[in-house]
C-alpha cells in the first residue's frame, strides 16, 4: 500500500495495439488502448493514478502510483503486432503493513497489538507465551490481531521483566519490548 506498482507486457515486435483491462476489487473495469498508428492512448473508467509507460527498448507496462487495496485484482494485457496477439495476467495482491503497539493492560500483563494489516500477522512472544491471538476483520479486508501475554507452564518467566512481542507479516517483521 501506498508504494508503485509497474506490471510490464512482454514486448513481441513492433506493437500495433496495446490493450490493458484492469478489474479491480473496488469500481469497475478500467480500459487502456494504446494505438500505435495514431500514436494514442484512449482511457476509459481509470484512476489518474494508472498510465501507460513506454520506454526505448524496455516492454510497455502500465503504472499504478500510490497503490491502494481497492487496487487489488486482476490485470491483462493484450498487444497486438505482426507476429501475433499477445496476452499476459497479473493478480495484483496489495500487503498493508500493520501498525504495531505494545502496552500494559490494567492487570499489569502485556498486550501486543498490529493493527490493520493485510493479511493478518502472527505475533510471538519472548519468553514463550501460551496465549492466544485474537483476530478482527474490519470492512476494507485488514485485520488487527491482539494477544495477551500469558507466561508458558514451562517458563519461568515474570511478567514483571521484559518481555518483547514479535510481528510477523509478508511486508516485514518487527519486535518491540515492555516492562509491566
């Protein structure tokens, strides 16, 4: 979310016509019809956010700046020349980091939150917790994950010391620390 996203169509000769149908998970198709003989890109139903880029001899692609999760779905795109019709599919899947907050909750026990990330992180405990995470969906397809930490029967571990929660999510990794 929020970064470029650059979806290339494998070039195949001279193109004539170039085709790109976006469907994205939010608002309808969006049409790009790039024609070569009139050196013309027609835009129908796009956000100013996606254009055709072409440069001297890399592959044409299309750009979606400042990518959103409603961006998120299928992209092809078709290229016409003299040596044949051409068609490439993308499924763009678009990650949301998660915000990451740690705090103490009124019974002096750590709770470890990310919030909103897509999909859902897996958190971790050190030392070793036999908590268990809790999980809420919310309407735009993030998730916030919540646990509690609760020391292991086979750890010796007080929660008055340190403990650290640890995030795992496909967009990075992080680690935070608190003492209750």
């Amino acid at each position: 979310v929020g970064n470029s996203s650059v979806l290339t169509c494998p070039l195949k000769g001279t193109v004539t016509v170039l085709t790109w149908r976006t469907s994205p998970k939010a608002g309808g198709p969006c049409f790009l019809i790039y024609r070569a003989d009139m050196n013309t890109t027609n835009r129908t139903n796009c956000r100013d956010n996606i254009n055709l880029t072409f440069r001297p001899g890399q592959a044409p692609a299309l750009e979606i700046r400042q990518v959103g999760i409603a961006q998120e779905g299928n992209y092809s795109c078709e290229m016409v020349s003299a040596e044949g019709n051409f068609r490439t599919t993308y499924h763009l899947t678009v990650l949301v980091p998660p915000r990451l907050r740690l705090y103490c909750d009124e019974q002096g026990s750590p709770v470890c939150e990310a919030a909103a990330g897509k999909p859902s992180a897996q958190l971790s405990w050190v030392p070793e917790s036999s908590s268990t995470a809790e999980e809420k969906g919310h309407h735009n397809g993030t998730v916030t994950v919540l646990s509690r930490f609760t020391a292991s029967n086979n750890s010796m571990a007080n929660v008055t010391n340190v403990t650290s929660c640890m995030v795992s999510h496909p967009a990075g990794n992080w680690s935070e620390s608190i003492a209750c």
